[in-house]
C-alpha cells in the first residue's frame, strides 16, 4: 500500500472520531496503517501541522446565509467529530493560522450587511468564532462526562429515558451570537 497524505488525514479523523483527541497519536495513526511511525513525517511535518490540516479540512466548506447561519453550521460540523471543537480550537492556537484567519474573514463577511466598519466587525467574527469553540469544548466534555459517569454506574443510555437523543442546547449560544451581532449593528449608527 501507497500511504498518502489523504490515509493519515482520513485515519487520524476516524481515531478521533473513535477515541477522542487525546489518543490521536502519531503511533497510533501509525500502527492503524501498519507503517512505521516515521513514514507519517514523510507526508505531514509534525502532529501539529496534522491537526492544522484537520481542522481547516472542517472548516474549509463552512458557508451560510447570515451569521446566526454560519454560527449554527460550524457548531454542527464540531459536534459532529468526537472533539471537534478541542482539535479546532489547537489548531486555531497555533501562530498565524491560515485556519484562524479563514474561519473569522468568513463569519466579517456575514456582518457586512449590519455596515459596521470592518475593523468592528473582524472584532465581532473573532468573538463569535470563540464563542462557539468555548461553548462547544464544554458541551462535548460535559456530554463525554456524564456518558463515564453513567458508564460508571453501569447504566445503558438505551435504559434512561430521560437520556436526550442530542444533549446539546444550541438556545444559549444562538442568543449569545444574537447578542453580538445587535452589538455590531448598533456601533455602526
């Protein structure tokens, strides 16, 4: 077998998916493809420059109608990986993401139509952008939380009905990108 670049991507998102960000090691990328792990650095730098890779693979289709739009959809596509938001938000981290810069342009574009200057309105994208990563980092460790605590009680998720089919209340967080957004719109009067 060929390793590619596209293998190491698609498998280290598969571990994530399968065992959360902590345990996407290079070893283990490594040892699921049956190759040693220096073949990895052949195709990728380093796991960081893997995560950066990741991360903008998430977000490089994110589009919307409106910024509520945008900020619905990048919420959806970090709950949708196991640790999505935490893989983000350490690629996000790293200095002079092309990720960083992408994701918040995206989300000053969608306030154009409030006519804030667009100094205001990067400072608007950045909050919205932390906003949604915050949020989400806390909702997927307290939903990965609660299943241990379960898990350590012995119980089955199919055994509680109380169990919500999705754990995560988007109300809060919608309200807080209403919040800023009316905040943008009323400085540009």
């Amino acid at each position: 077998m060929q390793l590619t670049r596209e293998d190491i991507i698609t498998t280290a998102v598969e571990l994530l998916d399968t065992y959360g960000f902590a345990d996407m090691t290079m070893r283990r990328i490594a040892t699921t493809l049956g190759v040693v792990p220096g073949a990895l650095y052949w195709h990728v730098a380093n796991k960081q420059a893997l995560i950066a890779e990741i991360a903008s693979s998430f977000v490089a289709h994110l589009d919307g109608d409106s910024t509520l739009d945008l900020v619905a959809k990048l919420r959806k596509i970090l709950l949708y990986h196991r640790d999505g938001a935490e893989l983000v938000t350490a690629a996000l981290s790293q200095a002079d993401s092309p990720t960083w810069t992408v994701l918040t342009q995206k989300f000053a574009d969608s306030l154009r139509e409030v006519n804030a200057e667009e100094s205001t309105r990067i400072v608007a994208a950045q909050t919205l952008v932390h906003l949604v990563l915050g949020a989400t980092v806390m909702d997927q460790n307290r939903a990965q939380l609660a299943q241990l605590m379960q898990a350590a009680k012995g119980d089955s998720a199919s055994e509680d009905s109380s169990t919500p089919e999705n754990p995560f209340d988007d109300a809060a967080l919608m309200r807080g990108a209403e919040i800023i957004i009316a905040g943008v719109a009323a400085s540009a009067h």
